[in-house]
C-alpha cells in the first residue's frame, strides 16, 4: 500500500523567496519525491542588506506579506509539517532577528537562520549522485546565491574540504564584492581542488540552473566550460530587456545572470574543472528531505 505525506518548505534566500509543497510518497520499500506546487517571490532581501546591512521598511513589508501568503498557501494544500530557513541576506542584516520575531508573531512561521555549511548539506545529499548517473570519482561543488558561493571538494563521495566566499549574484549586481575575496577564492581552489584528477564541477542555484535549462540537454549531461563560457557571452551582449523578450528570461533573472554565470566560470578554471552538471535540487527539496527523514520516515516505514 501506498503512504502520502504532504511537507511544506520555506526557502528565503538572498534574490528570492520560495514555498515548495511536496506529497512523499512511500510505497514497497521506496521512497518518491512529488511536487506538489511552488510559488517564487521576487524579494530581494540581498539587495538591501548587501548594500545598506539592514532590510529596509518597504521590503520588509513586502517580505511579512509573502510570509502571510505562505501560510495560507501551506494550509490550503493541507501540509502536515513544514520548514522554513532563511541564508546570507537575513543573517547579515542588523534587522534580521527582529523580522524573524514579527513574522513568527504574525504568521507563526518559525524561520531558521542557517549557516553557508548547513545550507550546502541541505542541497548536497547522495540523491545528486542518482540524479547525474555519476561517472567519476571527485567533485567539485559550486552553489551560487545571491550573497554567497558555497565550495565543496567531495572525493570518492565524502566532503574533504568547504568554504564559504562572499562572492554572490546580487552583490556582484550591485558592485559590493571586494577584488581580496575573489582572490581568497582562486588561492582556495588552486590549493584545494587544481590537483585532483578524475573531476566534475557540479553546480547548485538558480542561474545554472536556468542556463542548463535553456540548453535543453537531461540532467545526466553537464555543460562544457565552454558551452557556459559562450552563453555568458551572448547573455551579456544582450540588454536585460532583450534577455526577457528574446530568451525568455524571468524580469528577476535578466538582470542578476550575467553576474552569476562567471562566478562558476571562475570556479571551474580555477579548479581544472572542464564540465559541470546541474542535477537542479535546491534548499527547498533538500528541507523536505532532512524534514521526511528526521520526523516520518520512522512512522511510515513500519
């Protein structure tokens, strides 16, 4: 027999907020992720904090507002638990904690405030193995954010080595990312991740994630160095109007792309990487997941 449970997550990130609604579904031993709806807001928290260091007052409005639409959204689809976690922008700005508390106050949604660390385990679980049918022995894993890029060296499938750089879409957008961090990141990777063989970059967040849907291609097949490379630069020779109208690019992703893009580049040069795959999970499915694991799967797999 078959056993559904319906789990929500929050993911309120630095570009954008999203609600991801997902039915799990247990049956013969295996377990089935179905999405059940997802609804992105375009809030960007990144670009007042990244900037001013605090979420400023019409922002917060708009934020508390999508707080509210969250929970009505949650409890018509009727979950039965949900989590919500917030990244960089609202651990950096001065204001976090107090918007934190208003929205518990208003909506009763408690949102965790989460590491870069946590965050990369969130998205980086065994199941991105399955999902790239993946062929060699080491990684390199590349998770882009608005305010943050978070790397991993994974060899023979364990986590050697992480480290967080301030180096993200939307303070690059916004001409906030110092030279020192960008070279913070190439020593990094030199160092750490240059020397390995038999290597695949694998990158995480929504600007690869929209360029690997463009290309069309599965997610077992990654992108060339230079399939990106060529991308980033049709994308830039276009206006963020053009990027809309002739690519078909959300109005909140035209602008942010170009910026994003070359962080992976830079990443991949760096580290000898001469592909990547975008197996497409994000914090959302991977808080579905730990929440599934953590709280249900013991019930159900009776």
């Amino acid at each position: 027999s078959m056993i559904v449970t319906k789990l929500g997550a929050i993911d309120i990130g630095s570009n954008s907020v999203r609600c991801l609604v997902t039915n799990v579904v247990y049956k013969d031993g295996y377990t089935y992720y179905r999405k059940a709806g997802m609804v992105r807001l375009p809030i960007r928290l990144g670009q007042d904090v990244f900037e001013h260091g605090k979420i400023k007052s019409e922002t917060r409005k708009r934020f508390i507002e999508g707080m509210h639409a969250y929970s009505h959204y949650l409890k018509v689809h009727g979950v039965k638990d949900f989590r919500a976690v917030a990244t960089s922008a609202m651990r950096e700005a001065s204001n976090g904690d107090k918007i934190v508390a208003q929205v518990a106050k208003e909506t009763g949604i408690a949102i965790e405030i989460i590491t870069g660390k946590e965050e990369a385990r969130l998205v980086f679980n065994s199941k991105i193995y399955d999902i790239i049918k993946a062929t060699e022995k080491n990684y390199i894993y590349i998770d882009v954010g608005g305010g943050s890029t978070e790397i991993s060296i994974i060899q023979n499938r364990k986590v050697e080595a992480s480290k967080s750089f301030r180096v993200g879409g939307v303070r690059l957008l916004n001409n906030l990312v110092q030279q020192e961090e960008w070279t913070r990141m190439e020593h990094w990777l030199q160092k750490n991740a240059a020397p390995i063989t038999d290597k695949a970059a694998i990158g995480a967040g929504g600007n690869i994630n929209k360029l690997h849907k463009l290309s069309m291609r599965s997610l077992q097949t990654p992108l060339e160095y230079s399939y990106v490379s060529e991308q980033q630069e049709f994308l830039n020779s276009l206006s963020a109007e053009e990027r809309v109208t002739e690519v078909g690019l959300n109005f909140d992703r035209a602008d942010i792309i170009v910026h994003a893009l070359p962080i992976y580049q830079k990443a991949m040069l760096w580290s000898g990487c001469d592909h990547i795959y975008v197996p497409k999970i994000g914090v959302s499915d991977g808080l579905v997941r730990d929440l599934y694991h953590r709280d249900y799967k013991a019930q159900v797999e009776l």
